[in-house]
C-alpha cells in the first residue's frame, strides 16, 4: 500500500474553482442514507484544468453537470470532473452509511441520533465537495426523515420551511446567509429534550438560545445556557462583538472526538461540555463548561466570520480563540487560578510536546493528517503567542488591532500573517522579529544570572536565549521576548514591576538606585512561552512566595521551590545519602496554611504540590525511579509537618460552601491521608455526607492513593449509584486510571470488559486508557512493560474502530526521549508492534513514523 504523503504549507495555492452556493438534501435512512448536493461552481482564472472535488468513503450514483451526466474519474479521494465550462450547476448524488461510521467524522450516529462534524476533513465523507477552508459558500439544507424517530431535524442558520411527509416522515428547511467553509457545516436529527431561552444583543435584537440534550437531562442544562448568555455579553463589552442570526443552537452527544464544535449557528457539544447539576459534576466541570461554550460562541467571529485560509493556518483562529476563551474566564472568575491553569498545560503537556518527534510551529509546515495537528502547540502555545502580542501592545491597541482585523478580514478566509500586519497597522509597533513566533518550533531556553554592585547600587539582569533544534528545523533565531520581572527589597516592598524588551541572544539589564541587593521574580505569570533556567535560593523563593505582588509569582515560587527539594532528594538518592528537607521548605508551605492573606483558591493551587508529569519536564533525562521516591519522600515530609494546620484548614472549610473552599479543603484531606491511615474516616464521613460531586470525588481521589477496604467500599457505592450516568462514570473509571498500586493494569484490563465502559466512545476510552497513559505516569512507566503493553493494544484496537482518538492517545508513548534506554526500548518496541499492523491509519502512522525516525 501506498505510504501516506504529507501536504505541505510552501505549496499552497489558490483553489481553480470557487463554489458560491451549495443546496443539500439528506434523506436520513439508515444504512440506505442519501444525499443530493447541488453546487453553484464558477472557475477562477483563466485555466482548463478539470474540477478536482476531495471525496472519502461515499458510495457515488451520479454525476451531472448542467444536467447532463459528466465526464468524470474517480481515484483515491478524489472525483475530477472534465468541462470546460466557466460557470456550472454541478450536481453529485450518494449514499451514505451513517450506523457503520465509528470514526465519529462526517455523519455518524450517537446513541441514536444523526450528527456530524466535519472539521477538519469530514465533509469530504458526506459529499464530494472543494473541502477547502478558503471555499466559502451559501448553503441550503433539506433534511426528511421518520417524525417519530426524529422529531428535530437540525442545520445551519435559519429555519425557512417544513413540512409533512406521506409514510409518517417529515421534512425542514435551513438557509445560512453567511457563506461559510464546508467544515462549519452541521447537521443534527433526533429526538431531545430541549431548553430554551433568549438574549437580547447590545444593538436590540432578540436571539433564541435552544440547548439540545439527551431526554431526561433538561435539568443539566442551564448551566451551559447560562453560560452562553455571560459569553454573549462579555464579548459585546470586552471585544465590541456583537452576535449575528436570530438562533443559537448547541447539541450535546455523548460520542464525541473532541470537547465541541463551533458549526455555525448550530454548535455540537461533548455532553462533558453541557450537562451539569450539582450531585454529578464537580466545580471543574462547571468551569469546563463555561470555558468550552465561550469559546465555541467566540468562535463566530474569530473562525466563522474571518476564518483559516488553509489548514496550516489554525492557530489564527485557534490560538486566538483560546486566548479570548482565557480572558473571558479570567474576567468572570479568578485572573490568577486562570492564569495558573493556562501555564499548568504549557509547562506539562506544550513544553512535553515542542521536546518530542512531534514538534512543530504554532502555524505547522507540513502534515500528513490534519487532525493531528490541533495541538497543545497551536492552541495553547498559540494562546500564549497572541498574549505577547497583548502584552507588547496593551489592551487599547490590541483592542485596535482586533477592529482593524475585522474591518479588514469579515467574510474572508485568511492567514497568521494577515492577523499580525492588523495588530501591527494599528498599534505602530513593529512586529517583525516577533512573526518568529509563527514559524519556529520548540520551546527557548533562557538562562538569567544576576549580580549586584553594592558600591553602586546596581543590580544586574544578564538573559541569554537559545531555542534547541527540533525535528526538520536547526540554527534558530532570537525570539522577541516579553520577560515580566520584579524586584523586591528586603522588607518586601516592590521596587520595580516591568515588562523586558528581550529580543538579543544576549541582553543585561540594569537597575540603580538599591541599597540592598533585591530578590528577583522572573518571567512572571509565564510572560512569554519559555523555559527559564535560574539558580534561586531558597531563601529568595521563600521571599517571593511572600511578598511577590502577583499572586501567580507566588505559585511559581512555591513550584520551584517543592521542585527544588524533589531534586535534591533525587540526587541525595543517586548518592547513596539520606535523603532530608530543609526545614525552611517545610516552615514556608506551613507558612501557606498559616497565612491570613492569601485567598484558599490560591492556597489550594499552592498545596497541590507538582505532578510527577510536571517534575519530568523540568530535566533533559530522568532517573524515574529515584524520582517516584524523592517526590512521595518530599510530599509525606511536608504533609507530616503540616498534619496540625492541614486538620484545622480541614475542620474549617468543611462547612463552608464555596467552590474556593472545597478546592482547599480537597487538597488537605489527599494531603492528609498520606500522613496516617486513620485519617481515612474523615474521607469516608466526607463521602457519606456529600451533597455535591467536588466533595465527593475529592474523598475518593483521597482513598485512591492507596490500597485499603475503604477505597473499596467507595468505589463500590459510587459504582451502584452512578452506574446509569455516563459521565459519573467516567470519574469512576478515572479512578481506577490513577490507582497508583500494583494492582491497577489488571484492574483496567477487567474494566475494558465493564458494562458501562465501551471502545467505541471516546469519553469512555480518554477516562480509562487515555486517563492511565496521561496522568499515572509510574504505573505506565513500570520496567516490566505492562502499562506500555495496556496502552498499545488499545491503540492497535481503536485503529479500526476511531484513529483519531487512537493517535490521540499514543502521545506518551512517542514522547520516549527523556527516559532510560531500558524502558526506551521497550517503548519502541511497542510502536514497532503499532507500526506493524494491517490497515494502519494516516493518523497514527504519521505520529509513529516520526517517533521512531
Ligand atoms: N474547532 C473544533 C476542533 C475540531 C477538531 C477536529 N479534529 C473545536 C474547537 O477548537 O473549538
Ligand atoms: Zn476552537
């Protein structure tokens, strides 16, 4: 078979034909699904090439041009067309068969339910179609199906017509006044419970807001609508957006690939993203709604309304998504947790990602399959790349620089560099080396020293920067670097709070004017998207942890600090020497408990001491097993120390019913439970007297650390009660993800088999396997192979059944470089085995060729 071919950026070229309006009529059947799609084509230029439409998986019955049946060849993906006509109606008819469609891309079946989703590449799927981003067109959409069976029968824009059918089958009309890219198109049919509401737009017009969810979940659904209604109005104040049809629809599905899709007019939602009420989901989940329906919502301007002109370019409507979706929870919630959360997945999973086989820019060159570039990378490194712009330009004129993009971009389908010349055009600041941030992949390294010249009162900053070579890409240049510092005197006041020009490979910055030398917070609240090398004291950390004025400052300086002594645990290990914590370490996390000026939102962040995932990621080469020891040595130490404060902070909090205090409260009782079994009754009671899902999963992520008759009894009561709710469930099955006992790979291996868990949803299989892969990081990283050996045959067994989740999935595996060469080894081995199989999918070839070149 032939090799799968990657696409590249440099080759990009302006499509020979445009399609100004599509009408599509589905008749939903089953297996014996049909499609009419009639085109409006008009060739650009002046050319004879044929038409060349994009086609996967449809069974074709005609082709007719004019009305005439065409001249036409089919080959691999692909149907070319032979005319020499400048103006045509093309029309193309297919079956489809939506109940054998397991990838969940393109028309597919949930539970039930006809829905689509067609980003990246699954229009393709549907009909042949210029499945090209830059190809806009006015789409008309007809649906019949059975009435009883399908009540709702959904698309894009607004409802024109409907209708009665012989044989009990009824019929809708939907037209879409916004020309749109085919990967926004939608369709949804089924039966739903709905909630409806409306919102009133600054400008005065009435928008319906329907939410489509499963029957018997209408009660979940107001948090999600409520949400919408926040997005809607922060986005007229913050961004002077204002929304544009008369409709919003969101759909919730439980199978679903990804969190939700922004179609226009007609968002398609994860259930994971829509249903909440306080029993069943947790405050998380609450946030990750709002978060998730915001940036949906903001999508319409920032991806509908302007969108990418070819694939490469997601990030300009990602990216910038993200970081609209960011500001939107930092102004309606906590800047700071935000904030931490946003540096959280750059630190662990971006920075995992830039030193890995699948390293790539932000605007990626090539790709062999498209879904597997919407990434930490272009999301989130993104975000952070759109943040430096803000923070170069300040809120007024990025602000103008968003009006200007608009002015310049509505209705059109264009490019990162479009997006930068606007930002540039309207604030006069020059961002020319900036544009770098587009085009170099990996993360930079800078390395920051500091002197002090008592005779002169002056304090020195020297940064060096250098950004390593990564797959296909070498000799990299300076970044522009926004580097947020302050300086701090002895007594704790604030000297100076300002952003650094950084652009040199090379740069010293000088202060006068102290007395004292100053302690220094460095690239504060992760101002630019780089990894900061820096010999802190422990002494300066604790003096930062105290006094830095912002409080994410203070959270980086508690990170380095517990990082600080896992390290020296580590090497006091590697040594043959005992390993011991500075009292200090142990005085300034008590400190934290003790402070009456720090909110518990932040204290919990504080407290919830860093990740094994997130230790990795701090070291070119890790010494695993040493690392296990030190990090479980370091937090018993400190939890010991603090058994007094973490039982009063407990007692305290308990009774109080704030989302900030049950973050807290949750972070002291798991805290608590490593220091003495007996303090597993209070997680016990904790879990009999619940009222809410936090407290909840907050006792039984506690009893989960260890192997005892009280996990067992917990999970066996949380199993019997929730057994019927899918998403409860996934907590459950998460659960037994993260046991981090010996015992948990047969577990899981039992739980493939459970009634609840199934292969064919992705929420299911991210909770289980993809859960256990991502997040237990010393149980899939056992010498004996077996974490590695769980995760490749479910891989090999979701190829068939879903690649996109499969590759999903397969990222720990391919992100072998940091480990010893034994379990290198064997980690190879197990993407040989992948490597090896029948009918392998582009997506997971892609990620295992490049992991294994
Ligand atoms: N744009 C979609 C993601 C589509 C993923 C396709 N594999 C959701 C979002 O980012 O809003
Ligand atoms: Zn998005």
């Amino acid at each position: 078979m032939a090799q799968p071919q990657a696409k590249y950026l440099k080759d990009y070229q302006a499509p020979a034909f445009q399609i100004s309006h599509i009408n599509l009529d589905f008749s939903l059947n089953g297996k014996n699904t049909s499609l009419v799609a009639v085109s409006k084509v008009v060739r650009v230029g002046d050319h004879a090439e044929p038409l060349i439409l994009d086609g996967e998986n449809i069974q074709l019955q005609s082709v007719k041009v004019n009305g005439v049946p065409a001249d036409f060849i089919q080959s691999a993906g692909k149907l070319s067309i032979n005319t020499q006509l400048t103006q045509f109606e093309l029309e193309v008819v297919s079956k489809l068969d939506p109940e054998s469609n397991t990838s969940l891309e393109g028309l597919y079946m949930s539970d039930g339910a006809y829905c689509t989703q067609c980003e990246a590449e699954g229009f393709r799927s549907i009909t042949y179609f210029l499945d090209r981003p830059d190809v806009l067109a006015i789409y008309t959409v007809r649906i019949q199906a059975d009435k009883a069976l399908f009540p709702y029968l959904l698309s894009n824009g607004n409802l024109i017509n409907s209708g009665e059918l012989e044989g009990g089958l009824h019929y809708v009309q939907w037209h879409d006044p916004f020309p749109k890219p085919a990967y926004l198109f939608a369709l949804v049919a089924g039966d739903f419970d709905l909630l409806e509401d409306e919102f009133i737009t600054r400008s005065g017009r009435k928008v319906k807001l329907q939410v489509f969810v499963d029957k018997g979940n209408q009660h979940k659904a107001h948090h999600a609508i409520a949400s919408l209604k926040k997005s809607m109005a922060w986005d007229e104040t913050r961004f002077n957006l204002e929304y544009d049809l008369d409709i919003y629809m969101i759909v919730a599905v439980d199978f679903f690939n990804m969190g939700a899709m922004e179609n226009k007019g007609l968002n398609v939602f994860n259930t994971k993203y829509v249903l909440a009420d306080k029993a069943s989901a947790t405050d998380a989940d609450y946030h990750g709604i709002e978060s998730v329906v915001g940036h949906e919502y903001f999508h319409n301007w920032t991806g509908n309304r302007v969108t990418c002109r070819d694939w490469f370019q997601l990030s300009l409507k990602e990216g910038l998504t993200v970081f609209r979706d960011q500001e939107f929870s930092s102004d309606v919630g906590s800047r700071a947790v935000n904030r931490i959360h946003a540096i959280k997945v750059m630190k662990n999973q971006q920075f995992a990602e830039d030193s890995g086989p699948m390293a790539h820019p932000i605007r990626p060159e090539s790709v062999i399959e498209m879904n597997n570039f919407y990434t930490v990378t272009v999301y989130n490194k993104g975000a952070e790349v759109i943040r430096m712009m803000h923070t170069l330009l300040g809120e007024a004129k990025f602000q103008a620089g968003m009006a200007l993009y608009f002015e310049r971009h509505d209705g059109q389908a264009v490019t990162c560099d479009d997006f930068v010349a606007a930002m540039e055009d309207a604030s006069g600041i020059d961002l020319g080396q900036f544009r770098r941030w587009y085009s170099q992949a990996g993360t930079p390294e800078v390395i920051a020293s500091e002197s002090f010249d008592a005779a002169t009162g002056t304090f020195c900053l020297t940064l060096e920067q250098s950004t390593p070579d990564t797959p296909g890409q070498s000799d990299k240049l300076p970044q522009h670097i926004p580097f947020d510092i302050e300086l701090i005197d002895a007594d704790g006041n604030s000297v100076i709070n300002q952003v650094l020009d950084f652009t040199q490979q090379s740069q010293e910055f000088s202060f006068t004017g102290f007395n004292h030398k100053p302690f220094v917070s460095l690239l504060q609240g992760f101002s630019a998207p780089v990894k900061l090398e820096f010999d802190y004291s422990i002494e300066q950390l604790l003096h930062l942890m105290r006094f830095a004025s912002s409080e994410v400052a203070k959270w980086e300086a508690s990170v380095s600090l517990f990082s600080l002594c896992v390290w020296q645990c580590v090497d006091h290990l590697q040594n043959n020497k005992t390993m011991y914590i500075d009292n200090r370490i142990i005085d300034g996390f008590k400190g934290i408990l003790l402070a009456d000026d720090l909110n518990e939102a932040l204290m919990a962040e504080i407290l919830t001491l860093p990740s094994a995932g997130s230790l990795i990621e701090q070291t070119d080469s890790v010494d695993l097993d040493n690392l296990e020891v030190a990090r479980q040595f370091a937090v018993l130490e400190i939890a010991t120390a603090c058994e007094d404060e973490l039982l009063t902070k407990t007692r305290l909090l308990s009774s109080q019913g704030t989302a900030e205090a049950r973050a807290l409260k949750n972070v002291c009782l798991s805290l608590l439970l490593k220091v003495d079994d007996t303090h597993r009754t209070l997680a016990v009671k904790q879990f009999e007297t619940a009222d809410n899902m936090t407290d909840t999963l907050g006792a039984l992520t506690a009893l989960n650390a260890e192997q005892s008759s009280e996990r067992e009894q917990v999970l066996a009561s949380f199993e019997s009660q929730w057994l019927e709710t899918p998403l409860a469930m996934d907590k459950w099955f998460s659960l037994h993800a993260t046991y981090t006992s010996a015992g948990c790979i047969d577990q899981l291996e039992k739980l493939l088999k459970h009634e609840a868990f199934s292969m064919s949803n992705p929420n299911r299989v991210r909770s289980l396997i993809g859960v256990f892969a991502a997040a237990n990081t010393f149980e899939f990283h056992r010498l004996n192979g077996k974490g590695y050996q769980f995760l490749t045959s479910a891989i090999i067994e979701l190829n068939k059944v879903n690649p996109q989740v499969a590759a999903r999935m397969i990222t720990p595996l391919i992100q072998f470089k940091k480990f010893d060469l034994v379990r290198q080894d064997l980690m190879k081995a197990s993407l040989q085995q992948i490597l090896a199989i029948d009918d392998l999918s582009k997506d997971l070839y892609e990620k295992v060729t490049k992991a294994l070149s």
